[in-house]
C-alpha cells in the first residue's frame, strides 16, 4: 500500500443543493467531479488546509460548521484519505479559480455525475442521511391524497424506503393502507403524512392524521385479527413522543388509533382515555371512519396547518437504551439530541471530538480529551456516539466505548443484541443473539477486562480510540494497589487506575485518542479517583500527550479543587468549551431538577424552595410516608411502555425491615429492559436497584427510599453505615462524600418525575429510631414539597 496522503474536501450546501468542482483535464483524475478542498501540509490541522484550499479555489472564507467523513481510498498511483467537513456560512461570492467547471446539483441527483472514486462514498452518505432526515415519506392535504394515483404514492414510499429485502412486503402494506384510507377519509378536510419519523425510537408512524385541531396518531396491523398489547403501547409511545418532544404537538389534541384490519367489530372505546393517551382507539378497517367522525364531532373547529406542524422543532430526549439503539442502527447524533438555541449540545460535542481524532491521526500525535456535564446531559451518549461512528469510519481504530459500570454494559449489550435481532425478523435476514452478542460485546466492554488484558502483557494495544465512561471512578493508587495485591497477587503496585490506563495506549508508537467522560460530584465508592488522578498522571508521566478540556473544569469545583493541577492545565492544556455539556437532557421536564437536587443536598434551604417552584409543575415530586400509596401513584402516572422503579441506597441497609432489601441484587438487564408482565421487571416494584445498578442508566418515573444511612439533624446531615447490629457514623471526609453522591444520582435518575418514600421509624427497633427518618421528612417538606395524599 502506497503512503497515504491526508486531503481535506469542503460539502457546501444551499437548501436541498450540494456544490461540485470539476477536476482540471491536466491534473490527476481530470475531467471527473469532486467535492473541492485539497492536501493537508505538513503542520496544518485538516480544517486549516480546507478554509485555505477553499479561499484559494473558490476565492471565500468559509467557516466549518462539522466534521462529516473520514475514508481512505486507493488508487494505482496513490492511496488518499478523504476528510470531509459540512460548510454553512461562506463569507464571499464563489469564484472559480482552478477547477474546469462548478455547479450546484440536488443531493439525491449527486451519483448522476461522473464522480471522482473517493468522493462516490461522500456522496453516497449525503444521499442516505438526506432520506433518513426527511420527516415523512409522503405528505398531501386529503383532498390532494384522494386524487393522487396509486402508484404515484407508492413508488415514493419505495423510493425512500431502505430495506429492500422486504420491500414486497411493505408495498402489499402499503396498498391495503392506501386503499383504507381513501374509502375513510372521503369527504374530510386536513392534512395525512406517511412513515413520519420518530428519531429518538428511531422507528416511523404508519400515519399521521390531521383534521381541525386534532392529531391522529394511525398504526396499522395489517391482516391482524386481534389488538394486542405491545402494538397498543406502540401507538401510545408514538403519541407520547410527539406531546412530549415535537413542539407543534405540545397542546394539541393527539388521539392514538390502533388498527388491526381483520379484528371483530365489537368493542367498546374510550375517547377521553385514548386522548388522555392512556388507551388507544382500537378499529378495525371498515370502522375506522366511524371512529374518526365521532371524535370529529367533538371537535372545537380550530384549524391547524399541517405544514407548520411537520415543521415544529423535535426536541428528543432519548434513553441512553434508546440512544445506543438508534446510534448502533445508524442514525445520526443529531436526530436524537436537543437542539435549543444557546444550549451546548451533543452535536457540537460530537463534532468537537471528531476533529481532534483526525487531527491526532493526520500529524500521529497522541491526545485526550475530558468531556463533561451536568449529570442527565448525555455524556454517555455523547462517548457512545462517537465511538459508533469511528468504528464505521475506520474498523482499523478498532474504536471501543469502555465502563466500569458493570450493569450499565449487560443493559447496553443485551438490549443491542435484542434490536438487532428483533430488527432481522423483518429485514428478512435472521440474526442469531449469539452471533449479534459477539459484535455487541466488542463494541461495548468492561473497562476491568480491557485492563487485565494489557497487565498481563507490555503489547500495544489494539484499539486507536478508546472511549472511558464515568471515568472519575476510576480508582487511586492506594485502591489499584490494594486490588492488585488481593485479586491479581501482584505485589507493589505502584500506580493509579488512569495512569495506567494511559500508559497502556501509551505504548502505541504513533497516534491514538482517549476520551474521558467524566461526571462531576458522581464518584460513589471508596477509592474512586475523581478527575484529578487523570490530571496528574498526564502531569508528571506523559509530558508529550496533547490534552483537551473545557474550562468547566476549572471553574466548577466539583471537577477540580487542586490548584497546582488548575494551574497546570491553564498553562499546558488546550480549553474546548464544546466538551462541556451544560444542559440536562434527562429530565425533559424541567432542565433546572440537576439544580434543585444540588441545593437541597447542600442545606441550601432558599435556593431549594426558589427551584422547587421553578420545577414543580413540570416535574412532579411528592413526599410520602406510605410506600403503597406511592407505588399506586406512579403506576397511575406511566403510560404505555414509560419505565417506573424502586430505587434505595446500597447503605440503607435497615429497609430490610420494610420489605426492601438492598444487599439483593438486581439483574440488571432484565430489571431495566423485560417488559411489564414479566416479575423481574423493575414495573413490579418488587426488586430495589441501588445506586450501583443505576448509574448512568434512568427510568421516566420513580419512588426515591430514603434510608437511615443519611439523615438530618440540627440542620446537617449524619452519615451512617451499618456494622454488624447497629449504625456507625461515618469519618472520612471521603466517605462522607461518597454517600452524598449515591443520593445525587438516585435523585436525578427519574426523567418525568418521582415520589420521596420516608419510611415511619420505629419504637422498638433501635436501628430504626423515629428521628433517623421525622428530620428529614419534615425538612424535604419544608422544602414546599407536598405529600402525598394517600
């Protein structure tokens, strides 16, 4: 293979329209398209060689606004790798300096044009991300879907279908859809849209319906005889993603419908729950314009335009299951992050991360960066994404998202494998879990593994770009000894958990890229080294390492107190404000609840009160003393498939005594993923996850046990742990600390809401006094929280 050559190659869009330069007749590849750009010299970053290519060629200033594509190609003569970047903002009118021809063309037009080779693939991408973007797949007013053709909708639903295993298949739905929908919808005015993206569930509505103010939300079982319940949560989830995140349907009234065409025609319904999106209407074919009319004669008469609803903003906030989901079936970070003006989102981060990987691979310079953030602001997300798309970039990286949260990787996995295999059944190419699992697992690992793999030798490793998530836990010096000494029988042991981590990809002789996700306030074991382990070892043993950070870091002491290491960073690293994720995308209810929590486990009683209101209505949370009464609470509270739990303290050991047993270990993936039916569910309230099982991970609604292990008292809290029979106060200023966080992350684990069980003391249990528990209860209601009402 030749030496490679690092070119950098602009995509300049205009709406719907892609700029391309033909190549000089007398230069390599004349005659044949490309996207313009040029050879990165030597010391130039491949952003500076595109902005100063582009002023030469085309005679502007461009401004980059992302990363796009890395690929490398072969030629005879010359092997390239093509960096692409997306262009928005030109400073400048175009000119042709060096090229035979410009020309702006359609994206889906591109691969009409006699491509360079390496720019086929650019090509291809933009073509693909462009039909994964488009909102529908067919839109029309009813009276203009009523006298379209047939085929004319159908052959643009083929054509921007993607699977073409089944396409016969889905055509045959299609048909039996259409053909429904132009005997219900005759003489009706509105607005119907088909295949109409869900980014956040990465999944499609059949159909959306709009007629005066009401939003019908249409799932059709075609050739089902029954409405079962997985496909009556489907629609309801649908509903439930459109009021919470599609901003034209916050206030509108959405009616989820189930049709299943060959279903009996003797049921009852409910309209007032299926718009309360508690139960959908269920039909089937020759019904469905019956039910339509009856919701429609309870219509206010308002008018809502169709096109400005298709147009609303879509703000998701998706599970990290759900993110891990879509990311892995190739959708973009993008579709499935926020996007308010002013907030530091994911797709600057992500962007961010990318150039510095290019960068760190075009002048083969080792790099790491410290990505951080409120907790709930998608760091994980953001360390999945990015180790998902240098995996397709380049299977050479051998790029690898690493935790040493145990449960977080078994939910990860497992529900990877699961929609992989889920998704096979209809791509018409069947996958086993085994052989899924095996692709999964390597994707995903336990940073442990990953770590007894390169002690036992002194080899490079394999991985290029490895991403460390929640890497404050990992451990110190002390905590890495001592395990080393106990577990390994490796005696002196003489260095931190990330020191050596580093070391390992140390050993690389040429370039590679670590990416630390780093929470701050969020370390909950013993020896957990916090940020300033990492800092330091880059300090004093890897001088020649380029590291990156945001100025947070420096500013938040929750990341960093040290003011030697602060000092150092200002004078060595490199500030990147987008690693600095600000806004909590957990809680879609209310961005201020990271605040809240913050404040009421500092004592901080005013600010708690002022953000407890800023909150409340959008994020509901209750005080109770009675655990019956709260499961029933949040059980009235979820719809569809919305996830609920039991959450506690691993140290409020004495909750034994009321039935909820910490030292029980939950199985994780079936806790967090079974569906409701199923006992081991966390919906049966039964099995209690910890701050161990829960970190990283969140459920939408859930009931906090607040346990003798913090409790207030004369306006401080006391720190226990139970020995043996009875409860011990706590020294250490580090143990003390620990506890504080394990109740910060149970408190910010639910996104919709949750409900504050304080258990009754007892008169005669000595490990369970009244005071352990009336204190805080009278406080978190001082608070202005209210209870309850049983």
């Amino acid at each position: 293979m030749n030496p490679i050559i690092n070119v950098s190659a602009g995509i300049i869009i205009r709406g719907k329209k892609v700029l391309i330069a033909k190549r000089n007749i007398h230069k390599h590849l004349g005659g044949l398209w490309e996207f313009p750009g040029g050879k990165v010299q030597r010391g130039e970053s491949a952003e500076d060689t595109l902005i100063r290519e582009l002023q030469e060629e085309l005679d502007v200033r461009v401004t980059i606004q992302s990363f796009f594509s890395e690929h490398v190609h072969e030629y005879p003569e010359k092997t390239i790798r093509l960096l692409s970047y997306l262009i928005t903002d030109i400073d400048g009118d175009i000119v042709n300096k060096e090229h035979e021809e410009l020309k702006w063309v359609q994206l889906e037009n591109l691969l009409d044009y006699q491509l360079a080779e390496a720019d086929i693939t650019i090509a291809q991408k933009l073509i693909n991300q462009n039909r994964q973007s488009t909102r529908s797949y067919y839109s029309n007013t009813i009276s203009g879907f009523l006298s379209d053709h047939k085929e004319r909708i159908l052959g643009r639903l083929v054509s921007l279908h993607n699977n073409t295993q089944l396409i016969d298949q889905q055509r045959n739905a299609w048909q039996q859809q259409i053909d429904i929908l132009k005997q219900a919808l005759i003489g009706l005015e509105g607005f119907l849209f088909f295949e109409f993206a869900i980014p956040r569930m990465g999944k499609r509505v059949d159909n959306i319906l709009i007629i005066n103010e009401l939003i019908f939300v249409l799932e059709f079982k075609v050739g089902d005889s029954l409405f079962k319940q997985h496909a009556k949560n489907q629609v309801i989830d649908y509903a439930l993603d459109l009021k919470n995140f599609h901003q034209g349907s916050h206030h509108a009234r959405l009616m989820p419908v189930l049709i299943s065409t060959k279903a009996e025609n003797n049921f009852t319904q409910s309209y007032k729950l299926a718009e309360k999106l508690e139960h959908p209407i269920c039909t089937n074919s020759t019904s469905l314009r019956k039910h339509l009319q009856e919701v429609l004669n309870q219509s206010n008469g308002i008018i809502l335009n169709g096109w400005d609803w298709e147009q609303a903003i879509y703000k998701p906030t998706p599970t990290i299951v759900e993110a891990a989901q879509a990311l892995y079936k190739g959708h973009k970070v993008q579709e499935i992050s926020r996007s308010d003006a002013g907030a530091i989102n994911l797709t600057k981060t992500a962007n961010c991360l990318n150039s510095i990987i290019v960068n760190s691979k075009c002048s083969g310079s080792k790099s790491i960066c410290f990505v951080t953030g409120v907790p709930g602001a998608g760091k994980t997300l953001a360390g999945l994404n990015i180790a998902n798309e240098r995996m397709k970039i380049d299977e050479e990286e051998h790029a690898v998202f690493l935790s040493g949260n145990g449960p977080l990787v078994q939910v990860l996995r497992e529900a990877l494998a699961r929609d992989v295999v889920e998704t096979s059944k209809y791509s018409g190419n069947r996958i086993s879990k085994k052989d899924t699992s095996r692709k999964t697992n390597a994707f995903i690992q336990n940073i442990h593994h990953f770590r007894d793999e390169y002690l036992k030798q002194p080899l490079a490793p394999t991985e290029r770009v490895v991403v460390f998530d929640e890497a404050q836990r990992a451990w110190n010096k002390d905590q890495a000894a001592s395990f080393m000494k106990r577990k390994k029988g490796i005696d002196n042991f003489d260095q931190s958990e990330p020191e050596f981590l580093i070391d390992v990809m140390d050993r690389h002789e040429s370039w590679c890229n670590i990416i630390c996700l780093i929470g701050g306030g969020q370390e909950i074991n013993t020896g957990e080294a916090g940020l300033e382990e990492w800092i330091n070892a880059l300090r004093l043993k890897f001088p020649d390492w380029n590291v990156y950070y945001s100025e947070k870091i420096i500013e938040n002491k929750n990341y960093l107190q040290d003011a030697v290491l602060k000092q150092w960073l200002k004078e060595t690293a490199k500030p990147k404000t987008d690693l600095h994720l600000a806004v909590s995308i957990r809680s879609f209810r209310s961005e201020k609840l990271s605040a809240f929590i913050e404040a009421l486990l500092d004592l901080e009683i005013a600010q708690s009160k002022k953000l407890y209101q800023e909150i409340k209505d959008q994020y509901p949370i209750y005080l109770t003393r009675d655990l019956g009464s709260a499961k029933e609470w949040i059980r009235g509270k979820s719809k569809g498939t919305e996830r609920y739990g039991l959450l506690a303290s691993s140290g409020a050991r004495r909750l034994r005594a009321i039935g909820i047993d910490v030292k029980n270990k939950v199985d994780a993936p079936n806790w967090f993923l079974n569906e409701q039916e199923d006992i081991r569910s966390s919906y049966f309230l039964e099995e209690v996850a910890t701050e161990f099982d829960i970190q990283g991970l969140e459920i939408d609604w859930s009931i906090v046990t607040w346990g003798a292990d913090l409790y207030k008292d004369q306006g401080k809290w006391v720190y226990q742990k139970f020995s043996g029979t009875a409860w011990r106060q706590m020294k250490k200023v580090n143990d003390k600390k620990y506890l504080l966080n394990t109740y910060r992350v149970l408190l910010t684990r639910a996104r919709q809401g949750m409900v504050l069980y304080i258990p009754e003391g007892s008169t005669i249990d000595n490990t369970r006094p009244i005071r352990f528990y009336d204190q805080t209860y009278l406080y978190l209601l001082s608070l202005g929280i209210k209870k309850l009402e049983s």
